[in-house]
C-alpha cells in the first residue's frame, strides 16, 4: 500500500507482533475453541501482511477461503471434541519437545540469515513481452 | 478516518459491522442467566458440517474464477474453453457430493 513509511513499519511490526502472539496462543491455549479462535487470528494477519504488499487479490482470497471457509471447518471439528476430557494437567517437556524446540530454531535462524542476503530482484520468471494487458 | 481518505465510509462500514456483535454478545454476556451443567460441556455437532466441506471446494472454485471473469474480454477463446474443462472438473466433484447425499437438507 502506498502508506507513510512510519505507518507502514508501524503496521508491519503490530501485525508480526499480533502474528507471533496468536501462533503461540494456538499452540499454549488448553481450550480447544480458543486454540482455533486464534489460528483464525493469525490467518487474518497473513492477509494484512498481503494488504501491505499490495497483493489486494491474494490478501481478500485469504481472508475468504482461509478465515472464512478453512478455519470455520476447523472450529466445526473442534465442536467435534468432548469439554469433559480436556487434559487439566500441567504441560511437562518431553525429549522429543527439547529437539523439536532446537530444529525449529535453526531453522528460524537460518531462514532469518539467508532472506535478507538472497537478491530477490535477480528472479524472473517472465519476461515483459508476455504481458497480456497492453 | 486517518489514512487513505477516499475509503472514509468503507472504515465506518468496518466499524460498525464490527461493533454491533461486540456489543450483540456483551450485553447478552450481562443480561443472560448463568447456568453450569455438564450438558454444556458435551460435543455439540449442527448438523452443517457437510455444508461447510462443500463450501469449501465451491469458494476455491470460485476465487480462481475471479481474475477469469475480469479479464474475459481481452482472453481468447483458448482462455474460455480452458475455464470451462475447469468447471467441468468442479461439476464432476458436485455430481459426486450430490450422489453421496451431501446436498441433502435433513
């Protein structure tokens, strides 16, 4: 979007910041319908992040399959779900969490590392000539 | 409001429609009698689970058919039997449903 730039750094950070918070309240809510709720959130994120990068289409069919048709299948098979047998006991780490826990962080790492450095500009798949509006 | 000036009565329509649920389930969250049960804690199934399955397919359908309908003057005829073989696909998996008796209201 054609925004102030302190507006658009605003808006980029709130919406990672919302992102982050709803991805952690998906996995840590011990309330099913709560954990769907809030995958809903980050989904609505994602389509402001398009919204941002001026891809107004791929951020409305974002919100209408994946908000509006995906996560509302989700939440129907959460009802599926019987409140009775929430497990109310405290969350412990297993082994397998701990190496979860480290292969997501490099992958993070270097996911964070090798973006910036790559020039995205390079990348062309089509060139002007095959431009069908003239 | 602040930003984006000719969008003013798009972000009162957003605020509003917002709101008014805000304020629908507040109220109703004050006003309504709190009963606990175990009742309320059982699986609740509406019976519109087969509807939002297809649902689903038709609005993927439907989204890529979008760009095809905006840009159908300037696309040849190629284009337009290509997007009809694409319907035709998503009629195969609506016969399919419907055999199957997802269409059914009961």
């Amino acid at each position: 979007m054609d925004l102030p730039g302190p507006i658009h750094e605003i808006l980029v950070l709130f919406g990672g910041f919302v992102l982050l918070l709803g991805g952690l309240g998906v996995v840590l809510l011990t309330n099913p319908i709560y954990s769907a709720f809030s995958l809903g959130l980050v989904l609505v994120c994602m389509s402001l992040f398009y919204f941002l990068l001026n891809s107004y289409f791929v951020a409305v069919a974002q919100l209408l399959i994946y908000v509006g048709a995906i996560n509302v299948l989700i939440i129907f098979a959460v009802m599926f779900v019987n409140g009775l047998e929430w497990s109310k006991d405290k969350n412990s780490w297993t082994i397998g969490d701990g190496f979860t826990l480290l292969v997501c962080i490099t992958i993070t790492f270097s996911l964070m590392t090798t973006i910036p450095d790559t020039s995205w500009f390079g990348i062309l798949w089509t060139t002007r000539s095959n431009q069908i509006v003239e | 409001m602040f930003l984006l000036h000719e969008y003013d009565i798009f972000w009162t329509f957003l605020i509003i429609a917002s709101l008014i649920p805000i304020l629908v389930f507040w109220i109703s969250g004050l006003l309504a009698p709190v009963s606990k049960g175990p009742e309320k804690l059982s699986s609740y199934e509406s019976g519109y689970y087969m509807f939002a399955l297809v649902f689903v397919v038709f609005d993927v359908d439907t989204v890529f058919l979008y760009p095809w309908a905006m840009s159908f003057d300037v696309l040849g005829l190629s284009v337009f039997i290509e997007a009809f073989i694409f319907v035709l696909i998503l009629v195969v998996g609506l016969v399919y449903a419907w055999r199957k008796g997802a269409l059914e209201w009961s």
